[in-house]
C-alpha cells in the first residue's frame, strides 16, 4: 500500500506492471478526504505521454526507485478515459466505472474508506504541499491541488510538451556472394617449325665430307618438327575484403503537439466585468 508520505517517491517516476514490463509515468496521485490515503495514481502512456490513465495502487508497492501495481500493462493502457472536473476531481460515477474496469469491490472500498455520500478524488501535484480541504465522504489530493491551499491561493499549472526519440527498426542490408562465368580472350604469340631445304655447292672445305660415302645409292634423311600451342588453366587469388558498415545521419525534424495551460480569472460579484491575468 503507498502512503503520503511516499507521494514524492510515486510522482514523475515509472510504473511497472506485475510482470515488470514499464507501462509509462506517474503523472498525478489521488486522495480519500476521508482516509487522506492515496487511492489512485494518473499514468501517462503512449509516445511522448501523450495518453493518461487511471490505476488503483491500494495494492500497490514501491520497488525500488518506481512503482509496481498488480495490473498487467494492457489492463492499464485500456482503462476508460475518464475526465476530472475543474475542481481536480473525479465524480463517483467516474470512479465506479473504474473500479468495475479493474474488478475492485467497490462496496469494501466504500466501507473502509467511510464513504457517507457523493464522493470525489482529487489529484496531487509536486511533492510536500500542503494538504486541500475536501468535501465529506469524498476524495481529494494533496500538493498542488486545483482548489484552495491553505494560503487561500491557487496553484496556475501548464503542459509541457517533452520531445524524445526512440529507435525502431528500419529493414535489414545483407552481403551475398556468388559466382559468374565470364568469357575471357587473349592473344598469345606460339611458334611452330617449318622445313626448308639448304643447298650448298661443293667446295674444298666440305669436299672430303661429301666423297666419304658411295658414289652412287639411295638414302633417306628425317627431321623431327615442333610446335607450340596454347595451354589454358585457371588460378584462383583473393582480390578485395567487402564488409558492411553503417553511417549515422542527423536530420532536423519538426515535431508539433498541443498542451494545456490554466488561466485564472478574477470575478466581481455584482458587476459585469471580468479582468483576466
């Protein structure tokens, strides 16, 4: 069970379901004006929290430095929107629908809390402001409340738009390898021997070898020729690494949203004027 004095532990910090899955950012904490305990707790979800939901944490806890509700995350985005008044309330019927929504007994909640009549709840701002006096049988907040502090002032609140980033998968690049044949021509030069007959006359230097046989016979005399031809074989070396690599560009993006913001009016009874501030 969360307490008051733990409002400032549960304000602007992750809630987290039953299952540890993060639902989004505690945004507001609501009272019993009858109990002063809290009773429920305002969740912003979606992109940029953007969306805000109620969760009941009278079973809640704080585990560390967030808070942790019996509820699974869906449960908790999909509650009904419901809205509170100016006055920082919710209405009882607002509330019923609630707790149907999270199947909490509403008859045990009214019995402990001494619920006598119509009853509302009221938000709680930033931590240690003082408590808001609330109707009997309702709910109200404490600290930054939209009705009257002690001082007998206002609290003027405005949104803030908050702008973030989140990373998401965009597709996937793949490197693949395979083969190709290719028809490759070259020019070689190739030599090959022709026979050509040489004839010389008879003189003194080569007499003695021409008279060393008989003068009259047959005779045969072979030459063996040669050729070159092209031969072709294959090598196979590495030509280059490829790997893939990726490069980060910074874009300018413009993002447009809308928020919030309070105004107070001061009004004259019996006149009909209003000054705004």
């Amino acid at each position: 069970m969360i307490t008051k004095e733990q409002i400032p532990e549960v304000l602007d910090h992750q809630v987290y379901d039953a299952e540890g899955k993060k639902i989004g950012e505690a945004g507001h904490v609501f009272l019993d004006d009858v109990t002063g305990q809290p009773e429920w707790a305002s969740v912003r979800t979606g992109l940029f929290g953007s969306h805000e939901t109620f969760v009941p944490i009278h079973d809640a806890a704080m585990v560390e430095d967030h808070l942790e509700v019996p509820y699974s995350k869906d449960q908790v985005k999909g509650a009904p929107h419901v809205d509170v008044d100016q006055g920082g309330h919710l209405s009882e019927q607002e509330e019923r629908r609630l707790y149907d929504y999270y199947g909490v007994d509403w008859g045990g909640y009214g019995q402990e809390t001494g619920r006598t009549g119509t009853g509302t709840a009221g938000t709680a701002g930033t931590a240690g402001t003082a408590a808001a006096a609330g109707t009997a049988g309702g709910r109200t907040g404490t600290g930054g409340t939209r009705g009257r502090d002690r001082d007998e002032a206002m609290t003027r609140s405005e949104e803030e738009m908050r702008v973030g980033v989140e990373r998401q998968e965009t597709g996937k690049a793949r490197l693949r390898k395979y083969v190709v044949t290719e028809d490759v021509q070259k020019t070689v030069p190739v030599r090959h021997e022709e026979v050509r007959v040489e004839r010389e006359p008879i003189t003194e230097e080569n007499r003695g070898e021409a008279m060393s046989g008989p003068e009259i016979s047959e005779a045969e005399h072979e030459v063996t020729l040669h050729e070159e031809r092209p031969v072709v074989e294959t090598e196979t070396r590495p030509v280059e690494r490829v790997r893939l690599t990726t490069d980060e560009r910074t874009e300018e993006e413009t993002v447009q949203g809308q928020v919030r913001k309070e105004r107070i009016e001061e009004e004259e009874t019996g006149e009909d004027k209003r000054r705004r501030r």
